[in-house]
C-alpha cells in the first residue's frame, strides 16, 4: 500500500468489520480507508494517514523528489 491510498480519518455511520483487526466498527467509531479496506484509526498495523502537505500541487502525487 501507498500513503496515496489512504483516506482522511472520518467517523463511521454504519457499522462495519475492520479489515485489520477483525473486530466489529461501530457508528461512531474513528475510521479510514486504506485502498478499499475500512480500518480502525488506532489499529497497530493501519498504514500512517497522509498528510496533506506530501501531495504534489502540481501532479496530485505523492513522491519522494521533485516534480518531473
């Protein structure tokens, strides 16, 4: 998985099962998507949000390096 996967955290409004840890997701819950897969916000194993800063402005991509 790619950080350009990664949703911003939101709270659930359904509920639903975390794809991480297998544990239920209840409304309210703090949540994201990682590709498809909904995950609990402070699941140990969840990928680290992205930050909106790491998007290119010009591309809309996140790189290690500059625009080509």
């Amino acid at each position: 998985m790619t950080a350009s996967e990664t949703s911003r955290a939101f709270q659930a409004k359904y509920p639903d099962q975390c794809e991480d840890c297998d544990e239920p997701v209840n409304v309210g819950d703090w949540v994201r998507y990682v590709d498809d897969a909904l995950i609990h916000t402070d699941c140990p194993n969840a990928a680290p949000p992205v930050a909106i800063t790491d998007v290119c402005g010009k591309c809309w991509t996140v790189h290690a390096g500059g625009c080509l």
